[in-house]
C-alpha cells in the first residue's frame, strides 16, 4: 500500500499499562480494497454542474490528557492518548468568485454547539469581513464519542465532563477556521454531482419496538429498520475527483466508553482511509490536500454501528477492528459511487436559516395530524433518557432505569410526582419526567439554528438534533411536498451548528425508548420541525425574504474550568531528562507485530501540536531518515502516563502490512512548560531497530 514519505526535518504521554486491546489487523491498512479511483476520470462533463468550489481540511484534535469525553457521558471516561487526530474538513461553493457563499464543514467531534458556532463565526468575520455569516455556514459533527468535550456554554454537557475546557474549546474552532481558510483560497471551477448507493451493514436499528410504532408505509419504506442511503456530493477538476461529502445514518459509536484515547471513530477511519492510505495523502506535507473526503451524519437517531446490539460489537467482539470494518464499509459505499449514476445538481445557490424557541412552538394541524394545534414543551429529559442507549453502552448500571419502562419506573414517578410540574408532566406525555431541565436557566439551549441550503437542484436541511431514521424520512418528505421535488434530492443532516438532543416521531415517543427520553421538547418536537422545514422551504420557493430571528445569548466561558489535566510545570522522571528512552524497542520485528517505545515526557495539554505530531516514525533512506507514519495514523498510538508534574509517553505501533524491510525508529517531539510558565521543546529518538 501507498505510504507518505517526508525528510525528518523538525526538532524539537495515559494510566500504567495500555489498557487496550490489541488493534489486530486494524492497525493495518485494508488489503481488501483496492487503489482508489482518484487517478481515474470520475465523471464525465456532461453528468455534471460547474460551480466554484473550494476544499480545506484543518487539525482541531483537542486534549489528549484528562479531558472527558463528549458522548457517553461517562464521568469515568477521561482522555489519556491519541490514536487518531480529529480533523474538520471545509467546502465552500459559490456560483461566482464574487457571489454569494455557502460553507459545508464537517468536524470530527462529538457534537457542535451554539458555542462553537459562534466563535468560529466570529472569527471568520475578523479575517473575511461579511462573506461568512451565520446564514451561510453549517457546521456539522461526526458524533464520535471518543474526542475531548467541555466545549458546550451550557453547563448540562459540561458537567458531565468535569468543566468546560478552553484550550480544546480552542483548538476546536482554530481547527474549523483553519479548513475554511483553506477552502477559501481554494476556490476554483470545479464540476459537482451527485450520488446515491446504499449501505446495508454498517448500521441496526436499536430501538426496533419504537420504530415498529411508525405506519406501515415507512416501514416498508425502510424494510431493515435502516435507512441504507450512502448518498455522495461529488466534485472534481479535470475529470479528477478532488472532494467527496458523504452522508450516512449510523452512529459513530463503535468505539465503546471504556476507550480512553482520543478517535475520530468510524466515520474519522473513513475519510482517513480514502484520504491517506488510499490516496497517498500526508496530512504534515502543508498545503491544500489533493483530495478531501468527509463523511458526515444525516439521521442516524436510532441507529448503532453495533451490529450485535451490544456495546463494541459489531462483525467483531473487538472494538478497535470493527471501528476499522465499519469506517471501511462507509469508504466503500461512497468509493463505488464515484462516476456512476451522477446526477448534475442544475445551477443556483440559495440558502434560508430561522433560530427557533423550540420550548414554544405552536404546531399547526396540518403538521401535528390530529387535526388541533399543539404546543412543545419547555425541556425536559425522561427515565428512559437516564437508562442510556444500553446498546451502544450509554446509561450507569447503578440506576434503576431501563428503556421502555414507560409505566415502570416507580422510583421516576415517584420523584416526578414531588418535583416536577403537573403542566410539564402533562406536557411530556407519555414521558416519565426525571430532569426538568429546561427549568434551570441556561442549563439547555431553548433556541436553535435551522438551515435550508440549495445547490443547484439539491437541497439540504440541517438542523441540531438527532433525527430518527423515520423521522428524517417525514422531514424529507414535508420538504419534497413544499419544494416540488423527489425525496431523494434533500438531505437530512443533524448535529449541525447546536444540540437539542433526540428527535423522535410521536409515535417513537410514545414507546418511551432512550430517544424518546431524550426528546427534550416533548411528543410534538418532529411536527415542529416539520413545520419550520415547511416555512423554510416556502421562503425559498417563492423567492420572498424570511425574517431569522436571533440566538440566545453566548454562554461561552460561563461554566467553570475543569480542573483536570491543566498542566502547571513539568519535570521528568528522577535521574532523567526530557526526551530520554526509558524503554527501548528490541532489536527487530517481524510484520504485524507491536513495536513499544517509552520516553521521558511532558504533559501533552501545554502544546496539541495542531498540524503536527507527538511522534513519527522514521525509515532509513541511505543517510537520511524519511517519515513513513505519525500520530494521525491509524497504526500508531501514544498513551501519556502522569503523575503529578511526571508524565511518560507510551508509543506504539503495529507494523501494517506491506511494510518494506529496513531500519527503523521511532521519535517523540512536544513541549514542556518551564516553572516561568515558558514552553520548552522536547525531542527524543528511539534506538534503530530492524522490521523484517
């Protein structure tokens, strides 16, 4: 397989044992597929639009040390190393250079917030002036549950994770502005289409008794439960494919809570693979990438990556290769789309956006198909929301809680009955009431972001919640009726520029599974939804102006600093300097095996080497040593062992197939802090050894 050569020319880490599984053949690259298309033509001209596009990609890899994890919720879930480096990858698309934008990112994090939103936008506004605005940049998130969080104004989020976090606050958003950077200098004529495949075995429906509510016409519509679309925006200069959007419905959740290295997931592995190994691509090289692929969420709601229905048990009981095997079957949905069936997109660009108080939607009948008004509710989370998606091994054991108890929950009731509301019990519905939050001021966002972009014949609605499959499907289809056009031609994206938690339909909700404990506006959220969709698309097709509303206040900052991983001053290890091996590697490996190098180290968080590494590891090339892998490859990983002001980096990596035979090494570069506070560079090399 293809590997990224560089001149080493720079100068210049997790609990004691590794507390992993071994990454098996996952630390590999896939054998099983073949050399991408990318030197090939990927459609031909007349099958496409052209447009002015730009493409960009930036490192926004936060905390690797002590830093909780956004997702699972997990307390006891704190970052401890790397494997994989979380990048955002931009594109922006304008009729002109000088008309009107749209930008399309998607972050390799777990969730966005109004938060981030907001400084992003502010930043981008600093150094473009008014090109970019909040009418005219989405933001999406992978939802990997395995990225340093605290990044969220509202303290509910936080806490789960100890605090907000600035500097991974920071990096989130330098990394966004960085890919759009990028894709602004980037922009030039470029040809898009789009595609439409289907996946079926990367995704199970996790709440089958709720879906099973739906009418039997969206079942039939979605005979697995899934909704299988691996639908692709293509874009290619000279009938070569320089970018790929692809958007499909499955959680990226195969690695579990017991991870504790930061990953970008299954959808990460994806666009690493097609990016790096397939394609050839070093991320260090500097410059705009030959080719930029990312792969975002639509509305994956009810949907896990868990094939067994069991927490990191997908074909494999090992998380680490189904990570691998998921991210590589979403590669090759959108892989075997290149150049076949393409449709054009047509020309044009338009865009809608409205913020919505969505605790006081009045939903009109023809939304709500009761044939009466109803009313969303101020936010509040159920039992069934405190039993956590057991499936995808969210919830703790030592509640009483479980999914649909809907009726059998005595301890909820019991507290519900004292505490809460009877206008906010009534409100919810079948939900037993257990965190009213939305009576908390500021503990959840009330008013959100929605979006209706237009490219060319294409449309896409994206929204800050988590959709199920048959919620996306009515989303769709209230769009397709308003606009006059297929279903297939509008997505259906969430987690996208905030988050409101899960949207079910009423009936889901009824059956008072985790999603629809976690529908937080209550039994009537989707028709409202619906119906803000309606509008939007309205708007748009008549042409008329759309008043947007405003957004709550910026919450940034607001929420305490976690405590954790915040390095003041680091020393080494007694009788040792910086940089010194503590541990060197053997003398020689055979392929497949793991090499281990321990080095004296510092405390990562001082210094996350954005557009950099932690390690490299380096072939003899004659008298020179040429980079072959870094910390942003899937075969290696750093863990950082602290205690106190101590902290050892773990390096390891699994030497992939294909390896040529020759000497190697490994190093470790960061940055210390001094006790003046003033960072210190830090290198250190392994002894050589042998891979044969």
């Amino acid at each position: 397989m293809p590997m990224s050569h560089h001149v080493t020319d720079r100068h210049g880490a997790g609990h004691r044992g590794i507390r992993r599984r071994t990454v098996l053949g996952g630390a590999a690259a896939l054998g099983s597929v073949v050399a991408l298309h990318s030197v090939l033509p990927a459609v031909a001209p007349a099958q496409a639009t052209r447009m002015y596009v730009g493409r960009g990609i930036g490192d926004m890899t936060g905390e690797s040390l002590g830093a909780g994890m956004n997702g699972y919720a997990d307390t006891e879930q704190h970052s401890v190393g790397l494997h994989l480096r979380q990048r955002a990858r931009a594109f922006v698309f304008a009729d002109s250079p000088s008309s009107p934008r749209f930008v399309h990112l998607t972050a390799e994090i777990g969730l966005i917030f109004q938060s981030i939103q907001q400084e992003v936008l502010r930043r981008l506004s600093a150094e473009f002036g008014d090109t970019y605005h909040e009418g005219n940049v989405v933001i999406t998130a992978t939802h990997t549950h395995a990225a340093p969080g605290g990044t969220s104004g509202h303290p509910m989020v936080d806490l789960s994770m100890l605090g907000f976090r600035p500097v991974t606050f920071d990096a989130n958003c330098a990394g966004i502005v960085d890919a759009v950077r990028m894709a602004h200098h980037d922009l030039a004529p470029s040809s898009v289409g789009v595609t439409t495949g289907h996946l079926y075995d990367a995704g199970v429906n996790r709440s089958r008794g709720s879906f099973d509510r739906d009418t039997a016409d969206e079942r039939a519509h979605f005979p697995t439960g899934i909704d299988p679309r691996s639908q692709s925006l293509q874009i290619t200069r000279g009938e070569r494919l320089v970018g790929v959007i692809n958007w499909f419905a499955s959680h990226a959740t195969s690695m579990t809570a017991a991870n504790a290295l930061s990953s970008s997931d299954n959808k990460g592995y994806a666009a690493w693979y097609w990016e790096r190994e397939a394609a050839g691509q070093d991320y260090l090289a500097g410059g705009t990438p030959a080719l930029v692929t990312a792969f975002a969420q639509t509305n994956p709601g009810d949907v896990s990556p868990n094939l067994d229905l069991e927490p990191g048990r997908g074909p494999t009981p090992d998380e680490w290769l189904n990570t691998r095997i998921n991210g590589e079957r979403q590669f090759a949905a959108a892989r075997d789309q290149v150049g076949r069936n393409v449709r054009p997109l047509g020309g044009g660009i338009d865009v809608r956006h409205r913020w919505v108080d969505m605790s006081a939607v009045d939903v009109r009948p023809e939304f709500t198909g009761d044939g009466r008004t109803h009313r969303t509710a101020v936010a509040a989370l159920g039992a069934a929301f405190a039993a956590g998606s057991q499936e995808d091994g969210g919830g703790a054991e030592e509640l009483p809680f479980n999914e649909g108890d809907r009726g059998g929950n005595p301890e909820a009731r019991a507290i519900s009955e004292v505490v809460i509301p009877a206008w906010l019990r009534e409100a919810h519905g079948a939900k037993d009431v257990l965190l009213p939050v939305g009576l908390v001021p500021h503990a959840i966002q009330r008013v959100y972001p929605f979006h209706l972009v237009r490219l060319g014949g294409h449309y896409l609605f994206s929204l800050g919640f988590e959709p199920t499959v048959v919620a996306g499907l009515r989303l769709r289809r209230t769009l397709a009726a308003e606009l006059a056009v297929p279903e297939d031609h509008i997505t259906v994206q969430g987690y996208s520029n905030a988050y409101g938690h899960y949207v079910t339909t009423p009936e889901e909700y009824s059956a008072q599974n985790y999603e629809g404990g976690a529908t937080a506006f209550g039994p009537w959220t989707l028709p409202a939804i619906q119906q803000v969709a309606a509008d939007l698309a309205r708007s748009m097709r008549s042409g008329s102006p759309l008043d947007p509303g405003a957004s709550e206040r910026d919450l940034t900052g607001q929420i305490p600093v976690s405590p954790l991983g915040n390095p003041l001053v680091d020393t080494p290890a007694p009788l040792r300097n910086f940089g010194d091996v503590l541990d060197p590697p053997l003398p020689g490996y055979r392929v497949g095996q793991r090499v281990v190098v321990r080095f004296c180290g510092t405390n990562p968080n001082s210094d996350l080497r954005r557009g950099d590494t932690y390690l490299a590891v380096d072939r003899r090339d004659g008298g020179r040593w040429i980079r072959v892998h870094d910390d942003g490859d899937w075969s290696t990983m750093i863990v950082f062992e602290s205690l106190l002001t101590v902290t050892n980096a773990l390096i390891t990596w699994d030497i992939p197939p294909g390896t040529p035979a020759g000497e190697y090494r490994v190093v470790y570069t960061a940055s210390g802090r001094g006790i003046d506070g003033r960072l210190f560079p830090v290198r250190g090399e392994s002894p050589a050894f042998d891979v044969r």
